[in-house]
C-alpha cells in the first residue's frame, strides 16, 4: 500500500440539524493542456484506480485500431463504450443490437450480472420472475466495445484476462495518455482489469481528452470522437437522475463527465481545455457527486442555482415524511 | 460545527488488488462499569448522533412508565422497539398487532414510509405494484414504542414533535443515561428528533445497559429488560443477512449490537460489563460493520473464524462474475 505523501482534503460534508455528522475527504486536481496543474487538493501523486472514470480511455484502442469504424459504430456506440449505464431499455436495447450485428451474443460477453440500476427495469425483471442478464450490467457497453476490438483482432474469447491483446492494448493506451507507467492493477466490478495510476496521471489524460482535435492524429481524433460522443449523448452515458447526465445537460457549455466506483469522478472541459480526476478517499458516491459539481461551478461552468447543481452540490437531507434534515455541501475549500 | 479535536482514525481498509483503493476513518470509545473509557480511537468527546444506535435508550421511558406493561408487551414487542428492521413479514405482522391492540391504526405512526429492506418483502410490492407502508419503515418498531406511551400518557397525537411528551422523556432517559446534557438535536430519518452527544457518553450509556441488573431499580430494570430482549431476539433487531442479527448470533456469549444511520454502532457486553460505541466518520456501513466485528474479536467475544466475523469483518470483495477482488479489513489499529 502507498501512502498518500499529503492527506486527503475535506470534500464534502453531511450536515444535520447543527452539526456535519458526517465528513468526506478526498484528492482532487484540475489539469492543463499541457497536463499541468492547475490547481490541486490533497495529493495529485496519490495511487489510484480510476475504475470506469477510464472507459474513454479504455474504448481508444477500439476507435484508432480501425474495429469501430469497420464495425460501423456510431456516436451511441462510442458513449455506450464509455458508460456505466442504468440498464434501461434504451441502453440494453442498443448494446443487444450492437453485438447482434457482430454475430455475437449474451453469453459471448464477460462481465457478470447485476440488476439495473433503471427502476422501470429492475422492476419488470422482478414481476418477470426473471433474473438480470449480462447486458444489465452497466459495463455491457464497454464490454460490447471490447468484444468489437476482440473480433477485429481475431483473438480468444476471454478478452478480460490482463494479458489478453485486448486488454494489452488497452494498457498501452492508458499508459500513454496518463503519461505513467502503471504499477499494477485490480479486478473492476466487470472482471476486467483495472490499471493503477496516480490522480495526476489521470487529470492529465482528461486534459488530453479537452485539447484533441479530430483530424490531428489517430489517438487525438479517437479521443475526440470518443469525447464528443459522450457530450452528444448523456443519456446513454448514465441515465435519468444520475449526476454525470443530470450535470451534463446542466453545464453551459459542452463538458464529458464520468463516474467510477469507488468515488471517482471526472470532467472532461474542452472550452476551457481543462480535465478535472478526483477520488473521494472513502468511497462514497454522494461525495464524489457533490465535489465535482463544486468544481464545475467553480470554473463558472455549471449554475449553482440550476436544479442539477442543487440536487448533487446542495442536495436537501429529508425524513422519510419529507421533513427537511439537513443538507449536502461541499467543503469551503473546493469553491473558495 | 464542532471539529473533533482529536483526529479520527483508520478503521476500515477496501483492499483491491495491491492496494488500499479506499480507507474509512472514525472514533471508537469502549467504556467500563463506571462509564471510564477503557480504550478509545480518535476523539472520544467528538459530537455525535447515535442515530438508531440510541433505540434502547428512547424505548426507556416505555418500559419505566409502566407504558410496557399495561399494554402487556413481552421481549419481542421490547426488541422490536429497538429495532432497526428489514420490514419482513415476522417484523411487520408483529408491529402491526401491536399497534392492532392499541386500537390504533397506520395513519397513527408518523415515520413514514420506504421500500423493506427485505427482498422477500420488497418483491412482493413491486409484484403487486403496491407501495410501501409505515409499517415496514424500518424504525416502525419503536414507532409503535412511541404510540404505547403517548397513549399511556394522553398526549396529542403528534408524538415526534421535540417538545412533545413522549421525545421529552426520551431526552431526559438519554441524558441522564449518557450523563451529557445535549446540545441540540438533528431530525432523523424516521423523523424524531434524535439528540446529540457525545462518543463517550453513548459508551458510558452502552456500559450502563451492560451492567444494568433487574430489581436494582426502575431504569437499571428497564435497561436490563431491553438489552436481553435485543439479546434474546437478534432477527427482530435487524434480520437475515444483516451484521447485527448475524454478529449477535455469532458471538460466543450474550451481547446487544446495535447499528445506527451514518455508520454508527453499538455493542453491548453483559459479561465484560463493557459498552462499546463506534462513529465512522464519513458514514459508511460496510466500515462500521467491520470494525465492531473487529473490535469483538479483540475482546475475545466473537471468533474471527467463524462465517459471520469473516463475512463483516474480512469480507471478500467479488466481481459480478464471482471473481475474487479484494477484501474490505479493519485496520491493524484496531486489532493490535
């Protein structure tokens, strides 16, 4: 285990009645076109696992290898590529047809079931008596993107094995962009491999995602393509009442945002040319969700009076009768 | 916002492959039959609410006003009471007879409503597209606590207002119990008020309900009834799956576990005479599970062999495929 050289920051704070009850702390940094720091919180060198904060950069290999083109894959495709989806109609529906088209089918894919975070969803199945299938899971995109990219290269079917071309790949991409040879890796929540990195290595990457421009080279073009892809498509990207497509749609100009487990989180700013990583230190979602918006309206780039920013930023703590309790707030630090 | 002045500690690890991808931090007091601290972690005067972990000590004045009684309520009314439950049919049948024999009704409870815990139960609504009721909060057991006294007492039906009767004795029994006159109060998700305190003094408090003898007097009385009805009753206290209902079982000798909202716990040791209260900082669960495991097992009372502790305390982190991940662990503070 390395120890962050500097201790996480306060991030995020639960407040009820007079007091914060509970504390979130966390690493954040904002990254420039040249990948340097903007602005940092707690430790920019601290270890982390971007979990799926990373699919943009686990889908570049799909897009510069030339499979996605020949697969004749489209904007949805690409955000479905990059998303943790809510398992709704429209993104299991689309990822169904997509590996249907390449000849392929559920069991063909690798990474697990779970039931849909899409309460429509989720409930069908229930009253179905049926359980969740592979496209439920949220990373069925992804994975749909890899056994594209595996079909393209011809090789064996368990494409989630780290040494794997796929995954390979994959690695060599995420080295490259995040300008960081990676340590190591864990087991993501979909079985595949998940590549260590440093916060800075990926705030780096986000920036390099913000300034590529289609058309200046192959891995610039995918990047772009992959990016913009995400911004034209928020809804594929999550889904209704998740914060990355809630602040998606919310921010005043076109800005990529992803989620990843464990409290990751981060935004993409081509205007600005700024990319954003932040890892809370303990995990917690409402904390990861809360500080990016922080940061986002920080850089003048979200409302903090629009509806979004106020539900994930400011959101209210209520009863279970509706009665007001308290509140979600980021801590001074992350707005001052 | 009172800032701990003490520091919190490391209490619980999320291992993923070679590192600790994520680390929750907290306070920990363990207090002896005087109410002295024996041990403690971080701050033991830190603010706190116990949130659910406090029921014992709300269902007090149930059971010395002679409430309990009169309504001839037995050890599982009085577990109930200090429940926080799954919303499973062996707790809603209960609360619902309960109140039944009150002569009172569901629109009578005020802590409205949310979806069982229990999937049994949970699945069943969505089946018969039906919404969940106050009886399957999970708190209507010491709702139902609340209606036995506020009827035994006459007062208005409002019994969740801070300055109604009922909250009133309440705030008496936990301040004297505590011995800490609280400073204010949040409301909970339930919506009682729920007081603050201190760390110590709810260990002072869980110390008392651990040496708390029947006969000595009206509140040791009391006390003595709710502990060993909790102890009696571990599947009414939480239910099936659950660390308090599992933990309680497991352990080789009578203890009352307790967990409250925002990663609070409790425990409760007759044998040691020794109360044990926990606070997460950041307020998450599977952190707070894992170190009242821990801290059970460094006590001698729970086994770190057996299923339970190891599920709780050493819990393997899967991916969806089954693959074998990480581990979440308590940190080596609190075992050495």
């Amino acid at each position: 285990m390395t120890l962050a050289a500097l201790p996480p920051v306060p991030m995020t704070e639960i407040w009820r009645g007079p007091i914060a009850e509970s504390l979130h702390l966390g690493h954040a940094v904002i990254c420039g076109p040249g990948g340097e720091i903007v602005q940092a919180w707690g430790d920019p060198d601290v270890q982390v696992y971007p979990r799926s904060s990373c699919k943009m950069l686990q889908a570049l290999p799909l897009v510069e290898s030339g499979a996605a083109d020949a697969a004749g894959l489209g904007p949805e495709h690409l955000a479905l590529a990059c998303a943790s989806h809510n398992g709704a109609a429209i993104h299991t529906a689309r990822v169904a047809k997509w590996v249907e088209g390449l000849g392929l089918r559920e069991p063909d894919f690798r990474c697990g079931s779970h039931m849909p975070k899409d309460e429509e969803a989720a409930h069908a199945l229930i009253r179905a008596y049926e359980a969740p299938c592979q496209l439920h899971n949220n990373c069925s995109g992804k994975h749909a993107g890899f056994l594209t990219l595996n079909q393209h290269l011809g090789a064996e079917p368990d494409y989630i094995e780290v040494d794997h071309p796929v995954q390979q790949a994959c690695l060599r991409a995420f080295e490259e962009v995040t300008q960081h040879s990676s340590p190591g890796y864990g087991i993501d929540g979909c079985s595949a491999p998940n590549f260590l990195t440093t916060l800075h290595g990926m705030g780096r990457a986000m920036a390099f995602f913000a300034n590529a421009r289609e058309g200046a080279d192959a891995r610039q073009t995918a990047a772009a393509r992959l990016r913009d892809a995400m911004i034209a498509h928020p809804d594929l990207v999550a889904g209704e009442g998740r914060a990355c497509t809630e602040l998606m749609r919310a921010c005043n100009q076109p800005v990529a945002l992803k989620t990843g487990a464990e409290a990751f989180f981060i935004a993409i700013i081509p205007g600005l040319g700024l990319g954003i990583a932040l890892k809370v230190a303990d995990g917690a979602d409402r904390a990861s969700e809360c500080a990016i918006a922080a940061l986002l309206v920080r850089l003048g780039v979200l409302d903090p009076e629009h509806p979004a920013t106020r539900k994930f930023m400011n959101k209210t703590i209520r009863s279970w009768r509706g009665i007001e309790a308290g509140m979600i707030k980021p801590a001074a630090g992350l707005l001052a």
